[in-house]
C-alpha cells in the first residue's frame, strides 16, 4: 500500500501513466484491460499479490479515463489475475505447499500453469466483454 501510496503522491504514477498511455492510445480500450491484467498476472508470480495491485493500480487508473475506461473494470480485472498465481512456486503459500507432496515437478507446475494462465485471460476477457456489461456494471465511459 505503501509503494502505490508514494507512487501517487510523488506523482510518479502520473508520470509512468503519460509514458504508458502512447503505448495504448491506439489500441481497443480491452487490449489495454487485458494488458494490466495480464501485467498483474505475471507480477503476482514473482512478488506478493499485495504488492503487485499497490504497484499497478495508480498508474491503471490514471490511464483508464483517456482510454474511456472505468476504474472498477480495471479494480476488478487487476484483483482477479492478483489472486491466481499459477506459474512459479514462489507466488503464494499454496503452490508451495502443494509442491512439498513431491507428486510434481516444478516444471510441470510451471507448464500446467501456463495453460492455467491462459484460461484466466479467457475468463477475464468473458468478465469484461459479457458477464459485467449483463450484471449492469459499465465497462467504457460515456
């Protein structure tokens, strides 16, 4: 909390966000959700989740408005991929309790949670594009 808190008030995330924002503008506003997400999903692997929002999130939502995006879609997307760190062992306390059975390798972890990743992009890209917009819940600015 503390890294996206000084990100913030140093304007440091403003600044990552103008340098970021060229790479997006464009871009389909879902490449540049599907991107922070998939930016999350990759950080979440090698540092604590926590983290990887703290980092993250100021500088996605100073990006979001000029893309015509709401800042939930982006809250919502980042906090999924935060949560499911499928490749390496090291993201969270369970892939390595689970790894202390020794019924798998690591690199059979790591290859079953590249296609475990992949899926979760899928079920992003479903929750942005179909099931938020359903449930009422604005995906684009107006």
């Amino acid at each position: 909390m503390s890294i996206g808190f000084c990100l913030w008030q140093t304007k440091a995330a403003e600044w990552l966000a103008v340098n970021w924002l060229q790479l997006f503008t464009h871009a389909p506003a879902v490449v540049f959700i599907l991107g922070m997400a998939f930016f999350v999903m990759i950080m979440t692997n090698f540092i604590m989740n926590v983290a990887a929002i703290a980092i993250s999130l100021p500088v996605a939502l100073v990006i979001a408005p000029y893309l015509g995006v709401t800042g939930e879609v982006i809250f919502f997307s980042a906090l999924m991929t935060a949560g499911m760190p499928f490749l390496l062992l090291i993201g969270a306390a369970p892939n390595a309790i689970a790894y202390n059975s020794k019924q798998f390798t690591t690199g059979e972890f790591f290859k079953f949670g590249i296609a475990a990743s992949i899926m979760l992009m899928v079920v992003v890209y479903l929750s942005v594009a179909v099931i938020w917009p359903l449930m009422g819940m604005p995906v684009f600015l107006k």
